[in-house]
C-alpha cells in the first residue's frame, strides 16, 4: 500500500510551534508512523503517533474523522497514516486534526504495557525491534553509532583519504591474530575465511598506487563473547603511504577527539561515571615503562625468560614452553596494566613475537614501531610502521605457521599472494585500526558491545 507522506513528525514542530492554543493553521499535511498512545474521550480521540524523527499527536473528532470509531479501536502498534489541518489543541498539544486516515500495517503483537521500558536483556536484544520503539536510548545510542560511522568518512575523506572495498571471504587466513570463521565454496571445492582484519588487501591497494586508503566493515573473529567482544564487528582501517606510527599518533588523536567535538560539542567527556579528556595530546608510553609503573620491575623483551615466566606466574597465568620473551611479556603488559589504564594513553613499541607485520624499530630490533590506544581500560586502536622488507615478512609468516602447526589457531599462515606484492615494492606505509563499536561504546557512555550493535551475536534459545 502506497502513501504519500508530506511531513514529519519533527518537520511539523519546528514549522509550526509558533501556533497559539487553540489555533488551526491553513496547512494540510499527512503523516505516518506508529500509534504508541491513545485515548478516547467521548467524541474526540487522541493517539501520539511516533516516527523516526519524533512524535506528534493525531487529534480525532467524530465530525470530522473518517471512520473514528474504527479510529478509536487502534492497537499500540499499529502503522498508520493520517492527513489534516495543523492544529494546537487549547492545551496547547500541537496536532494533526484528522479527516482521513489508513491503516498500513496491524501490529499483531501489541506494544502493550508489558513492552513499556523493556528491561530483560534477554527480550531487548533478541527483540531489537520492540526495544527501538519501547526504549528510547536504544534508538538514541543506534543513532549516534550511525552518526560517528558518517562524521568519520566526512573526516578521512576532507583528509585526502579514498574509500575502497576489498574481500570478505578469503582464500587464507591473514591481517590479524585471530581464530577464523571458515566455510566452504562448493563450486570450487575449496575452504575460504570470513576476513578476521582487510589489511593485507589494503596495503596491496597501496602497491598499486592508492595512497591514502581507508575501509569500514565487519570482521570476524571465532572466539569468545564479552562486554567488549562480539563474534562479528565493525573495524576502521586505514593505510597512508610516505608515514610511519608516528604520524598516525596524531591521526588517531585529532579524528576521536573531532568525532567528539561534533558530536557532543566537548571534548571532555564521561564514561561510566568518570571523566575521560580526548583534547590531544595524548599520553605516550612504552609499553615496557607501563610494566615497570605497574610490577615496580624493570622488565623487557631483553630480560631473562625465566624471570619474565616467574613474574607472569605470581599473576596467576602459566606461560606456554613455546612463548618467548616478548609474548611474555605482552601477557604481563596485558594482565598487569591495560584494564587499569584510563588514559587516552598510546603505548607504543612492542614486541616483534606479538606483531608480525610491523616493521622493526632501528635501535632495537626485537621491537617494532606499533602503537595500541587504550581508553576506559580497553583496546580502542592498534597501529604501526609497516613491515615492507619480503624477506623478513616471509620469515616472520613462516615462524607463525609453525606456532599454528602447533596448536596455535589464532596464528597466521604464509601468504604468497601479499608476499609477491611486496616484492613489487610497498613505499614506506603505516596503517591504523580502530574498533568503531567501541567508539561508540566510549561516546555513548554504554558499558557493553551488544547495546552499540544493532543485533548481537547471542546464544540460541532453548
């Protein structure tokens, strides 16, 4: 059924506020959207109709309203549209005084009392559609998620940055340390990968000449579900050619405190009760002096295996035989300090064992040029130099393909394919990645990946 909707909810508003109590204005307008109240009083009705730019409220008479009385029998729920003057009762509700109206869809299952301010989780996000309507902050926080996602294209774009495409099944699994999803291609007999990260299609755009190349889309990770993981998700990556991380240090700081700032319109913000300031410059560390704050130990990927083992060991965490210094030490750095840093904070040069496609750093090259972002005591963003050195890529693929024949299934694999790319020459590249869920999470003071995502991957009912 087709109707021809001439204003909005909040178009009649902003037109028509100036109306006085009482008054009835020239125009006739039509409307549509949800009855989600209303109420019958002899030979009037009222119904506060919702659509996605507000509410405004139909305003029924029996002498001018065709069919009131089916009118008058309306379900919380049900989709309509109504065309009228626009009025402003002597209460001074501005209203649509209707004279014709359609119903466009019955809601079968009642928005009744029992849907008014869901607060089982389990009914709000399996039910996302019902929350939207009965809790306004979930439609809130969407629509905030979909307004960040928009800012950030407008701001890597007026920043030169061309938005590209690039696989999401893939032949292998790469980009990133993580579990893979697989599935399999019929017609070709073969096993393919949903994407854990685009990065290696990204940088391969860059050897073809794209300099400044930027990607939003979901990837995926096999593994656990949390308030900050959820199986699927939405990363912001980005390349830049002719740059290092240390550029990119001030990238991620001028775009999360611009998406602030035209957001919220400060960039001092709260999150779960505290204070986070995202004004740059942003706190730099190393990630060796933040295990030092924290263990009050001068530790790093130079120091004994056996007292890196030890000190992980009074953590509460038994160190695999096939760890080395440096994932050791991550593990400390993850156990010890990450979750009590609020930050914003960059930790930067890590360990070359934890980050195989990060380019050395020149006085020590048992460490690499990478940075994470950690605020509110999580991940926000992960970036480095580029490795762009093929015969150090290969050795570093092949020292990840023993680990995953070992048992290690967040471990990569060779990649021939990035690897004859590299061999064509990757100028000098940094590369950034950002989890926009948790973004929003940050920027909408919300405590959990699920209420920033429209549907959460959740465990199937019984």
């Amino acid at each position: 059924m087709q109707f021809n909707k001439t204003a909005s909810a909040a178009m009649v508003h902003e037109q028509f506020s100036d109306l006085a109590p009482g008054e009835e204005s020239a125009s006739h307008h039509s409307v549509a959207g949800r009855v989600m109240l209303l109420r019958t009083q002899g030979k009037v009705a009222f119904a506060t109709l919702v659509d996605s730019s507000g509410q405004i409220q139909l305003f029924a008479r029996v002498t001018d309203t065709n069919k009131f009385d089916d009118f008058t029998h309306l379900s919380l729920g049900d989709w309509v549209g109504a065309s009228g003057k626009v009025v402003k009762t002597k209460r001074g509700e501005l209203s649509i005084l209707v004279d014709e109206w359609v119903l466009l869809a019955k809601a079968r299952m009642a928005f009744g009392d029992k849907w008014r301010g869901i607060t089982d989780i389990e009914i709000r996000y399996r039910q996302r559609e019902v929350d939207l309507w009965a809790n306004e902050p979930t439609r809130e926080t969407l629509q905030t998620r979909f307004t960040i996602i928009r800012e950030t294209r407008r701001i890597l774009e007026d920043q030169g940055f061309i938005e590209v495409e690039t696989p999401i099944l893939h032949p292998i699994a790469g980009g990133a340390l993580a579990r893979p999803f697989v599935t399999h291609h019929h017609a070709l007999d073969m096993d393919l990968y949903l994407r854990v990260a685009p990065e290696l299609y990204l940088k391969r755009l860059v050897v073809g000449g794209f300099e400044k190349v930027f990607e939003i889309g979901r990837v995926f990770r096999n593994e656990g579900i949390s308030p900050r993981h959820n199986p699927e998700f939405t990363i912001l990556e980005l390349y830049q050619a002719y740059a290092d991380y240390e550029d990119l240090m001030v990238t991620i700081e001028s775009l999360v405190s611009d998406i602030a700032h035209r957001l919220l319109g400060t960039n001092s913000i709260s999150y779960q009760g505290r204070e986070v300031h995202l004004q740059p410059p942003w706190r730099r560390a190393t990630l060796e002096e933040l295990v030092e704050e924290s263990t009050g130990r001068r530790l790093s990927v130079h120091s004994p295996k056996r007292e890196l083992s030890s000190v992980l060991q009074d953590m509460g965490v038994q160190p695999d035989p096939e760890w080395g210094e440096g994932k050791i030490l991550m593990e400390i750095y993850e156990k010890a300090c990450e979750g009590s840093l609020w930050g914003p904070v960059i930790v930067r040069d890590f360990p070359v064992e934890v980050s195989p496609l990060a380019r050395r750093r020149s006085d020590d090259p048992d460490l690499v040029e990478r940075f994470e972002v950690v605020i509110a005591g999580r991940e926000l963003a992960n970036a480095f130099s580029e490795l762009a050195d093929p015969d150090d890529q290969r050795a570093r693929f092949e020292e990840q393909a023993k680990m995953r024949a070992k048992g290690d299934a967040e471990a990569m694999t060779v990649d021939e394919d990035y690897l004859r790319a590299l061999e064509h020459g990757l100028p000098p590249t940094a590369g950034l990645g950002i989890g926009m869920d948790r973004l929003v999470m940050l920027l909408t003071d919300q405590p959990s990946i699920r209420d920033v995502i429209a549907f959460p991957t959740l465990r199937p009912q019984a």
